[in-house]
C-alpha cells in the first residue's frame, strides 16, 4: 500500500508508490517532467521503472542525473540551466538526500532567481513564489 504525504509537495512511499506518479501528473495539467535522479539509481534501473511509466502514458520527460552526493552549489546551477532548458513544467525526483535536495532547490531557484547564488536559500530563505511542483 502507498502511503501519500503532503507537505510542500506531495511524496509517495512503499509498495505501488511509482504508480502514483502518472495520475499526479496528469491530474494537474502538467505536460513534461524533469526526472532528477542520481547516476547509481539510472545505472542500476531504478530510474527507467519511472520512465517507463511516463513512456507508456506518452507523457514527456528529461531526465537529469548530474547528482553528486553532497550536491555543490555548482550542481544546483547546472540542474537549474538544465531544468530551464528543458522546457519541463515539474519534477519527478527518484531517489533519497542528494536527489531531493538538488530538486528543490532547483525548483525554488527556478521561480525565484534571487535566490540563484543558492547560498541564501540556507536556513529560511524568505522566496516570494512557490517552487516549481516537485
């Protein structure tokens, strides 16, 4: 059984989880995702059991996996320039810390370029738009 959780946005855990994804997706018009998840998960297959599914629903995606754990201020600016570059509305992150991490800054970042130096979004950072949906 999946078990929902929302907060800032919505995560899925357990048995079916991934199932979720699609019909998230969709219900809330979003029409391309950008898949951020770390080169183990891509190299091992996790990620493809994701994309998978958003093959099968013809639903778009890109994915980035340019995650290093512990992510660098460089890596954040990267997946921002990759995020913005591909044209994708969300993002679907696949993995655990580095993963989430890296995501949502660069979702924050993405609607709230003040905060591009990603140093300031330490602590509480005081963003003025929601993130893009993650």
């Amino acid at each position: 059984m999946a078990n929902r959780i929302v907060l800032n946005t919505i995560s899925y855990h357990g048995k079916g989880a991934i199932e979720n994804i699609v019909p998230e997706l969709t219900a809330r018009g979003y029409k391309k995702a950008f898949v951020c998840s770390d080169p183990d998960l891509l190299k091992f297959g996790v990620t493809k059991k994701v994309t998978d599914l958003l093959e099968a629903a013809g639903f778009a995606y890109e994915v980035y996996s340019d995650i290093k754990p512990n992510p660098t201020i460089e890596n954040v600016q990267h997946g921002v320039e990759a995020f913005k570059t591909s044209g994708a509305d969300c993002i679907v992150t696949i993995g655990g810390g580095s993963s989430m991490d890296t995501a949502k800054a660069i979702g924050i970042i993405a609607t709230n370029p003040e905060f591009a130096d990603v140093r300031s979004l330490e602590g509480v950072a005081p963003t003025k738009k929601h993130a893009v949906f993650t």
